[in-house]
C-alpha cells in the first residue's frame, strides 16, 4: 500500500544543486553514519563505483549490492547499494538515499523514480538529491520536506565553437548516436593520438575501463553520448557539444535547456573552473541558453512520471486495467507504455499464455517475466516472444527454464571475436540471460549461471575494451603521454637497427644520417617528445661521423644508381660534374646532422670515389693525364675518356688512318687495343669496371639520351658473352658497358674481336693440291665460310642469332644446294667440268676478306679494314646446287638412287663488296702482310665431272643463269657509312672432293657393286 501523507513526508530532506556540488558524497556519509543505510543510484555502472567506495570503509561483509542483473549479498549486510529499479518496494534500513530524483520526469524511466520518491523511505532519514528544478515538485508533492541547497564550487564558461582538431587536452566531446561518437574517436586517433569512449550500451566494467584510460592521462579526449551526464566523476576541462539533439525512443528532438546543462555541468570539478562550447557542425548556442547554462537556471519540472504501483493481479484485464490508471495528485502524470506494458499486451494475444494466465498467482508471475529487460533492443516483437518462451517454461511442470536450453542460449554469447558491434549485441544479449539467473526461482542452479553469465560478460567486456583501444588509440601514445606528464625529459635510445624508442616506444628510425619518423608517431607525440629524439639523435648522428671518416674503403659501396652505401644504407648520392671521372658527392642528411661533420663526410666520400674510380678505371685515368700523348692520339685518347673506354673504329677511321706507328704505340703503352671494329681498353672489360663506367655515363651524358640514374638500364649479366638488345637502350651505353650493338645482339666486344679472328681465318683458306688435308671446319675454299658451333659458342647465341650478328657486320649469306653424286673414276673429260660445275655458282673471283685487327704488341700494324661503312645485308640469289664430286661412272639404277636420296642444303657466307672500285682504295694496300698474291687466284682445282650418263650438256648462257644479287650496288652510290666494310680475296675452291665412307653416297656405291654383280651372274 502506498505510504500515507504523514509517512511520505517524515524526515525528508531534499539536497538539490547542480552537477559538481558533491551531492552523492554526502549521501555516503550521512548513510555510513547510520546503522543501516540503502542508496538508489540511476546507473548500475554508479552503483558500483558507490559500492565500492562504501565496501571499503565499511567492510564487503557488511554492505550489499543489488542491480538487475548483478547480486552481492552477504549474510547480515548493513548497508545496501542499489539501482533505482532494483531497490525493495519496502526496505527496513535507517537511512535512504534516492540520486538524480529529477529522473523521475524521463519518459521512459521517469514512473520508477516517481514510485521510489513517494513511497519508499528510511525510518530516520530520507535523503532526496537532484537538481534545483526538482525543488518545486518536491514542495508540493512533500509538503514539509527540507531543502539543502549545494551551490557549485566552481565556475562554468562558455568557450565558443572550436574544431575539432583543435580542442585543448581534457575534453570530452559529446554525441548522441554510437556512429557519431565512432567517427569522433577515429578523427582524434588520427589527429591526437586516441580518445577513450563512453556509450550508454557498454557494461560497466567496459565502461569502467575506458574512463580509466581518459582518467590514467593515457589519452586526453573522451568520446561520450549523453551518458556522460550522470553519475560519472570525471576530471574533465572542457565540454564540446558534437551534436544538440537526440533520439528519445519516440522522436529526433532538441536537448532541453536542463538537459544540456547536466552534461555541460561535468567540466570542472571540485574548485576547477570548466568550459563548455560547441564542435563540428553545431551551431553556436544563443546567448540565452549560454546564460542558463552559465548560471544554472532552467525551467522546473512542472510534471513527474507515474504508473500505479498497486497492481490487480486477479486476472490479466484487471491487471492491465490497474496499469492504465491515472494519477490523482496533478503534479503527476500518467507515463506511457514501457517496454514491460508492451511485452504484456502482446504475450496477452498468445492463446498458451492466456490459459496459464488464471490465477493470481500466474498472473503474477507473467508480470514479473514482462520485467525482464530488453536489452538486446531487436523488436518489441521479438523481445515479446522472449518472453512469452520464458514463462512457458516457467508453467511447465517443472516450473523451471530448462538447463540445456538456457545453456544454449549462453554458448551463443560465449565468444570473443568479432568487431566493435558483433561485441556489443553479445554483451546485450548475455546481459539478458545474467537478469534471468538472478531470478533465483527460474533456475534450478541459478548460482552456477550468475557465475557463468558474469564470467562470459566479463569476459566479452574485456574484449570490447580491447577493441575500443585497438581501434580509437594508439597505445604507443599514451604510453608517451603519461611519461611526459610524470618527467620534464624523456628517455630515448637508438637500437642497432636504427629504431629510435622514447621511453621504450617506437617513434621513428635512423637510416644513415636522416631521421625518418614514425607515421603514425607524426603530430601526436608533440614537441617534448621530438626533443627528446633529436637529443639522442645529435650524439648518434657524431658517432656515426666518427666512424665513416675512420671506416676503410671497403666499408662503403656505390649502387647502380649511384648512391653511397655505408653499412648497406645510403648516405651519399652522386652528380654530375665537369669531369666526367670526377662527379660530386653530395652527402644526405637532415639538419639533426651539423654543418661541420656533413664535410666531413663529403671529403671522406670523395676521396674513397677517387680511389674506386682510379682502381677500376685505371686505363682511362692514367690515359686522361698522361703527358706523352699528342697529335691525333691525344684526340682519340679524349674521344676514349668521353665514351668510357669504348671507341667505335668507324667513328674514327680518319684520325686512325692519319696515325703514324709512334703514335699507335703511344696509346698501347696506355693499354689500348686496336681491333677490328673497336678500340677499346681489354682491362675495363670486368663486370665491376663496365658498371662503374656506365653510372658515370648516365651521371654525365644520360639526360641527353632519355635515362635517368635512378633507373638505369639492366646491363648484361656478368659472363655473358652476348645478349639481346633493349630496343629502349640507346647504343652507346651498351657501348659504355663494353658491347657493341650487332642488329638484334649485342656482343662483347673482345668476343667480336674473338669472332672476326675466326672468320678471317676462314675466308683465307684455300685447298693446296700439292699438300692436301682437312679443311678447317666451316671453311669453303672459295672466299666464304659457313656458322661453326665454335662461333656461337663465342657469342653464347643461336644459329639464327648468329646470323643476325653477321648481317650487322656486313655479311651475307648464300644457301647452297648440295646434289649427292655417285661415285666413279675420273674420266679425261673431268677438265672441261669447272665451267659447268662448282666453279660456276662461285661467280666471278672476289678477294680473301681481310678483317683487320691490331694487338697491344709494338709490331708492324696488321692490315686496317678496307673501308668504314658497309652495304646493307641481303639474303643470297636463288640457291644454286652444288654437285658433290663423282669417282665412278654409275649405273641407271644407282642414279634413280641418288635422286631419292633427301635433298642437303649449306648456308655460306660471304663479305659484302663495293664493286671493284674499292680494291684500288689507299688504305687497302697498307700494310698488307703476307697476303695471297693476286696471280695465285688463277689457280683452280677442276672439279671432278658428273657420270657420263647423267653429264649435262654445255650451255654457254648458264653463266647467266647465276643468282642475282640487286642489292650489290656497282660503283659508289648507295653506300651507308654505318657498317664496317671487308675486304674479300678469294680463290676457286678445289675440285678435288670425295666421301666419308659412313655417308649414304658409300651405301650407294656399294648398292650399285651389287646390281652390277647380280647382273654378271
């Protein structure tokens, strides 16, 4: 029954003020000096900071805590902590304390406050504390209670707007939905270093934690909702409105005047003064409001919520009748449906419901399970049929939930993974289960499932907790934050890697001599950490100085895109200078390196450079300062500087041919070589000395050619012998890099003096009668010569690369049918048979080639090349068959033998030549050596003639019947300058020839001895 007007208002004293008056501390003492005490406090997450504060003065024997879904009941408690909601209906204690009374006018909360304000009392003293706006209320409502008023002890002002990233340390920022406050805390990560959160969905002991990192200074922001706003001590400076209105579970809608200021209330504590202000996209405040807020003067509540407490449970409409009731006193007002009225109407529509629902007793019972708290906030639907399963069970016989279902329930619950959402519906929905196992009469062990539930909430908090810091702050951070505000310096060190760590955090790394910090450590750790960095910085950086300047040569690398390397790190790169052996080092540093010790470094980098190029580019330093050069030589040794030790000879064939023998030795005693189609240093060939080179070329000459040194092109693998050309490489790096482009290939350029060696071997060749042998394989006897394996073995390439590389140097090929013969006696009319036979597909009689070529040796200067350009390369005239030598007068049979036998072809190759106009050139007869005299090609071999069955006849137009040749241009028009030119002289090949007794021209000729057998027989 509800207390009558005497009861309700016997020893009532209303201590009424604004946020930050101590109003809850003064409950707690005033209750501990009781025998007994009971407190109501609006949030469970208070209610356990309040038991604590009380356990520890009074003892945890000695005091109780009561919340929906938390019971810490000892034996003989004397002081009891409670949530409003949880508080006895008819408590016997001598002292009550209700907080936060102007709750009683919430829409949603507002009736249970309203209850324990008028019927809920201590037998000698009841404490009511709330706001100022309660006083008038509580005068009608309690007609003689007293008023204490608590004035605040320190003073509130508005700041204005500010944005966000320019909020001062200790604020709390306030939001009213959990996707603004996520999107607040991300900002402050990103530009603060993190921010802890405060939402009204979090457990407490999530809650809890959170507040302890804002507290601990590990982070100095809070993101909150309105929750902020009750009941949370918190030291903040500054309060910034994110947002002025909310959702109340009916409608969007402004935040009242009173509202506002309890929130706003939270900055400052105790004699602090605090300010308040607005963010983002808010609004400035009016200067009314702004006023209100500052003086703390709002509306008074004109009307608290109430619903009947003296409920009819005979049947369910009676019930629902005394729930519908309207208040009699006009300071109260009737509140609307909560979510334990919506729950009864819609389990009352459930047919099994309805016929459980009889007695007084079920009834009651029915009320109780609509109690059970929505937490999960799915649906009212959904939260009903929740319901209605649980009083299901508890009609059953049993009269208990079934453990195995309940247990499947939890097990849903029970898992710790997932993100800041799937954490918190899994805190809401085990929180519904930990209200359920505090119902002592619904589970049969339902202390075995407080400790489950508590167990999993617990554990599910700690994960949310965690995931809350992982995602809003940088723990590094506060880490840092906190040290700074407990020392004036902070402690750095530098590992061996070069990681930099103020006070055992990674801030950044040291690489050679720059600093490169952290990216996520930039703009959060602020100007102290940044000192403490760049002290230990300073020192590290001299002792590195020290130690380059010390450190010998082989410490240091030079990269291919030409930086300096000291201990695999870069801190030097080099420029281009005047001298193209002398580029400029230019050390890298930050300005934690000081002036004098960065040319220090310079002048050590510069002297290791000096004696790296002098040691690996010998040839071209000793060439550049030698004194005893002059003349054309002086100029072809510059033209060898300025290309790195690689000279095409066609690009200085004149000066070549102007210099005298004193002046060719002047540069072999330097190392220069002369060969065929390069003069060259043989020594600076070395992979090491071919890459140095190239990154000074491009250092010096690669802006002109389109390259650039930090991405300088692949050079051959060391080894090669030749590789394929990069079309986007320009010729004169491969040439740089000691290869000489050949069409498709570029090769070596020893290898192609290697090359030219065997080919002018070859082409002198020819058979001697007078002391016959094997011929030199490829060899041809008649001025050309075919592949040999031993050439691509040279060049490390293929026949057809092979052949791509021989049309670049000016040669071209001629495909040779080779016609088997049958062997036979030479007949008297052998002498005739040249006309008709080998001596008519050579053609007109050329010169030998003569590739020239000079050694290192003082010795009489071998022949030079006759010219400097050669023709382009064309493919041979219609092949022309070769007929193989016949040693016996055959049979028809073993001729249609012969015919069957495959056809063989030969591939030979021949120097291009300039008509015979260039025979007479000056430079051809210089020096010429023991050349073939000329008279000598009139020395033929006839070849032996076909069988006199099969001997064609003579036809005297079959000269002209050769393969034509357009691209042999007469005279000269049409010559490019851009090939080396050979010189041929060649004499008739031998018509001496015979056969391997293994080919199938012996397996013929023993063919035919057997028909020839068989028919004498």
């Amino acid at each position: 029954m509800s207390l009558d007007l005497a009861a309700r208002i016997r020893n009532v004293t209303a201590v009424l003020g604004p946020t930050n008056t101590g109003k809850t501390h003064l409950a707690i003492e005033r209750m501990l000096g009781h025998d007994t005490g009971l407190i109501g406090l609006p949030l469970r997450l208070l209610a356990r900071e309040v038991y604590d504060k009380v356990a520890a003065r009074a003892g945890v024997d000695r005091v109780a805590l009561i919340t929906g879904e938390e019971k810490i009941k000892p034996e003989h408690p004397r002081y009891w902590v409670c949530t409003v909601e949880a508080m006895p209906r008819h408590p016997d204690v001598d002292f009550l304390a209700i907080d936060e009374v102007q709750l009683a006018a919430d829409p949603e909360r507002g009736h249970v406050f309203t209850d324990r304000l008028l019927h809920v009392r201590g037998k000698q003293e009841t404490l009511l504390l709330g706001a100022q706006t309660m006083r008038e209320a509580i005068s009608d409502l309690i007609p003689g209670a007293n008023f204490i008023s608590r004035p605040r002890l320190s003073k509130l002002t508005y700041a204005g707007e500010k944005k966000i990233t320019r909020l001062a340390p200790r604020t709390a920022l306030v939001a009213f939905s959990a996707s603004e406050v996520y999107a607040i805390a991300e900002l402050i990560r990103r530009q603060r270093g993190g921010a802890a959160v405060v939402l009204g969905a979090l457990s407490p002991r999530t809650r809890n934690a959170q507040v302890a990192l804002y507290q601990s200074g590990d982070v100095d922001f809070l993101v909150a909702t309105d929750a902020i706003g009750m009941g949370l001590n918190l030291d903040v400076d500054h309060v910034a409105f994110a947002g002025v209105r909310k959702f109340d579970g009916q409608v969007h809608r402004e935040l009242t005047a009173g509202e506002l200021g309890q929130i706003a209330g939270r900055a400052g504590r105790h004699m602090n003064d605090g300010t308040f202000g607005v963010t983002g996209t808010v609004e400035s405040l009016s200067a009314d409001l702004i006023d209100r807020l500052e003086t703390h003067t709002f509306d008074p509540v004109k009307s608290l919520q109430w619903r009947n407490r003296d409920l009819d449970f005979t049947s369910l409409d009676r019930l629902r009748e005394s729930l519908c009731q309207s208040p009699r006193e006009g300071r109260l007002a009737r509140a609307r449906d909560a979510d334990d009225m919506i729950a009864l109407e819609t389990v009352s529509r459930d047919h099994a419901v309805a016929r459980f629902a009889v007695s007084r007793q079920n009834v009651s019972r029915l009320w109780d399970v609509c109690q059970v708290p929505d937490y999960r906030k799915i649906s009212a639907q959904d939260h009903a049929e929740l319901v209605a399963t649980l009083y299901k069970f508890l009609m059953a016989p049993e009269e208990r939930i079934p453990e195995d279902w309940f247990a499947e329930q939890v097990a849903l619950a029970d898992r710790t993974d997932g993100d800041i959402d799937t954490l918190s519906n899994r805190i809401a929905h085990i929180r519904t289960w930990t209200f359920v196992s505090n119902r002592i009469d619904w589970l049969a062990d339902h202390e075995h499932w407080q400790d489950r539930t508590r167990a999993i909430e617990d554990s599910l908090s700690d994960a949310l907790h965690e995931q809350l810091t992982q995602r809003f702050i940088d723990r590094r951070t506060s880490a840092l934050m906190r040290g700074l505000k407990e020392k004036d310096e902070l402690y750095a060190e530098i590992a061996e890697d070069g990681a930099v760590h103020v006070e055992k955090h990674f801030v950044g790394r040291l690489q050679g001599f720059r600093f490169f910090p952290d990216a996520q450590a930039e703009g959060i750790h602020g100007k102290a950490t940044r000192n403490a960095a760049a002290h230990v910085l300073a020192k590290e950086l001299a002792m590195r100085v020290r130690r380059v300047v010390a450190a010998k040569s082989d410490a240091f690398k030079l990269s291919r895109s030409g930086q300096i390397l000291w201990r695999d790190v870069e801190i030097a790169r080099l420029e281009a200078g005047d001298d193209p052996l002398r580029p400029t080092v230019v050390v890298i540093a930050d300005e934690h390196l000081a002036g004098p010790d960065k040319e220090k470094v310079r002048e050590r980098l510069s002297a290791w450079l000096t004696e790296l190029i002098g040691e690996r580019l010998k040839p071209l330093v000793e060439i550049n300062a030698a004194q005893d050069i002059s003349g054309f030589a002086r100029g072809i040794a510059f033209r060898l500087k300025e290309n790195f030790g690689v000279l095409r000879r066609e690009s200085v064939a004149e000066e070549i041919r102007s210099l005298d023998q004193p002046a060719r030795a002047q540069l072999r005693k330097y190392g220069v070589r002369f060969g065929a189609f390069n003069i060259y240093f043989p020594t600076m060939l070395k992979p090491a000395c071919s890459e140095l080179a190239a990154v000074l070329w491009i250092l010096k000459h690669g802006t002109e050619h389109g390259l650039d040194i930090a991405a300088m092109p692949e050079l051959p693998r060391p080894g090669l012998t030749s590789a394929a050309v990069n079309a986007a490489t320009p010729d004169i790096f491969y040439g740089v890099a000691g290869f000489h482009v050949c069409g498709p290939r570029a090769v070596r350029v020893d290898m192609l003096e290697r090359l030219a060696d065997l080919i002018r071997a070859l082409l002198n060749w020819r058979p001697d009668p007078a002391n016959p042998g094997t011929p030199p394989r490829g060899a041809t006897g008649d001025g050309g010569f075919k592949a040999t394996q031993e050439m691509m073995s040279i060049l490390g390439c293929s026949a057809a690369e092979l052949g791509n590389v021989l049309k670049a140097l000016g040669f071209w090929s001629e495909r040779r049918k080779i016609v088997p013969a049958v062997a036979e006696q030479k007949a008297p009319e052998a002498a005739a048979a040249p006309a008709e036979s080998n001596g008519a597909d050579v053609g007109p009689v050329g010169e030998a080639p003569q590739i020239a070529t000079e050694t290192a040796a003082p010795v009489p200067e071998a022949a030079e090349p006759v010219a400097e350009a050669v023709e382009p390369i064309a493919e041979g005239a219609e092949p022309v068959p070769v007929a193989a030598a016949a040693t016996d007068p055959g049979a028809p049979a073993v001729a249609v033998a012969a015919e069957a036998a495959a056809e063989q072809w030969e591939e030979v190759w021949r120097p291009r030549r300039k008509g015979r106009a260039f025979e007479a050139g000056p430079e051809r007869h210089k020096h010429q050596g023991q050349r073939p005299s000329r008279a000598r090609r009139a020395h033929v071999t006839p070849a032996a003639p076909y069988p006199q069955e099969q001997k064609p006849k003579p036809a005297p137009q079959q000269a002209k019947e050769r393969p034509k040749r357009p691209e042999r241009r007469r005279g000269g028009s049409g010559e490019r300058q851009d090939r080396p030119r050979v010189a041929m002289h060649a004499s008739p090949p031998s018509g001496k020839a015979g056969f391997d007794p293994d080919s199938p021209f012996a397996a013929l000729s023993s063919l035919k001895a057997a028909l020839e057998k068989r028919s004498q027989e």
